[in-house]
C-alpha cells in the first residue's frame, strides 16, 4: 500500500468503479495533481469506500458527524497554515487553562504559530495531517519518527502533535484523525505509535486511553511559562 495525499491505495481488482444512482452531494479528493469527484447517494452518506482513479483503486477518509456532515483527512498544505494557527492557539487556550500560566496562554500569537506550520509543510509535506468539515480545517496532526533515546526510530513512530478547534470537540472527530494516522505509520513500516501528554491533562490522556495507548512509565519535565511533566503512552500497531 503507498499513500497519496492523504489517502490510502488498495490493490484493484476491478475495472470499475460503483456510484450511486442518486447524486444529491458531491464529495471532492485530490489524488497526487488530479482532483476527483465522487457521487454523495443521500443525506445518511451511504458512501462507496472506494473508488476507481489513474488506473488505481483508492480508499478515502470519511466518517458521519451527529448532525449528518462529513469529513475528510489531507496532507496539510502552505495555504493551510494561517488556520493552522489559529487553531493550535485557540486549542491550547481552552484545553491548557489551569494547567499552563495564563499569562502564557494570553500571549500566544496566531501569526507566530501560522509561521511555524508554514515551516513545518514546506520542510515535510507529509508530516502533518489535516481533517476537513464540509470543506473546514477542523484539527491537524503531525507526525513522524520517534526520536527517544530507548525507542527504535525504524520501528516508532511518534504522533508530536494533536489538535481540534474547540468548536469541533466530542464528534469523533479525533478518533477518526488517529485512526488515519495509525494506518498512515503502518504503512510507513511502523509497529509503535508513541506520544507525549501534559500529566495533568486528563481529558486527553482519557482520550488516547480510549484509543489504546496506554501510559508506559516515562516522564519528563518541560517548560511551557512553567516545567511541568509530561508522560509518554504508547500503542503497539
């Protein structure tokens, strides 16, 4: 299997691609420089999970929402970065508060963080993943080799980032987002996923618990206005 800008090839063991009979929305995904359109049959997205495009057979992203939207994951791009930014600034904010000085917290810039994910894609456009909402940058995640000293990098990879606008929060989105990643860095010959969490952010530990990766006993101490600890979970692929 081989990604492609953010979806997964399958081999194809047909010449065809099924579509719906109705076509009342259109979902649209970019394979390497070519932008396909697929049929939507209804508003319950009784979707193909595949589809037919330059010769080869291709998995997307998608997943249903409580109020009937859709959603997609892409490899992030430059013109991404400003709400990127923004993003990054409004989830610490809100996920951060009582844990991270609020000074800290209030002097966060968008424009500084829009600067730093511009950097990010340019230097690796494929270590930073982005879920849309009918067309609406809803969180990102970057990832990429595990660099802990007791941990293979051949074998590890590491999820360095994870964040949704607080707006998005509690729709299964995120699950979605790490399920891709997960299957992203396996096919990249991974066979661990780890990843660092504030210790006192429980909401996310809960979450990346719920996940599979479970607390493996590391610890570190980082500065963020303040050292605080963080610990490492980890999740065999």
């Amino acid at each position: 299997m081989q990604a492609v800008c953010g979806l997964h090839t399958e081999p194809a063991n047909t010449g065809k691609c099924y579509s719906p009979q109705r076509q009342k929305r259109r979902l649209r995904v970019q394979v390497e420089d070519d932008l396909h359109t697929l049929p939507i049959e209804n508003e319950n997205l009784r979707l193909p999970r595949f589809f037919l495009a330059s010769g080869k057979l291709f998995h997307y992203a998608i997943c249903q929402m409580d109020d009937q939207e859709y959603c997609i994951v892409r490899w992030a791009q430059v013109a991404d970065a400003k709400i990127l930014g923004e993003i990054h600034v409004s989830s610490w904010r809100k996920a951060y508060g009582g844990i991270v000085p609020d000074d800290f917290l209030a002097a966060l810039s968008t424009e500084t963080g829009a600067d730093m994910h511009q950097r990010g894609i340019l230097r690796n456009p494929k270590n930073k993943a982005v879920i849309e909402v009918r067309g609406q940058i809803a969180g990102f995640c970057g990832i990429g080799d595990c660099h802990d000293s007791d941990k293979p990098s051949e074998d590890t990879g590491e999820i360095g980032v994870m964040y949704l606008a607080p707006s998005y929060w509690r729709k299964g989105l995120g699950s979605k987002l790490i399920r891709w990643v997960e299957n992203e860095l396996r096919l990249r010959g991974k066979k661990e996923i780890v990843l660092w969490v504030l210790e006192a952010n429980t909401p996310s530990r809960c979450f990346y618990e719920a996940m599979g990766y479970r607390h493996d006993g590391a610890r570190k101490m980082v500065t963020i206005g303040i050292p605080l600890p963080v610990v490492r979970h980890s999740k065999t692929l």
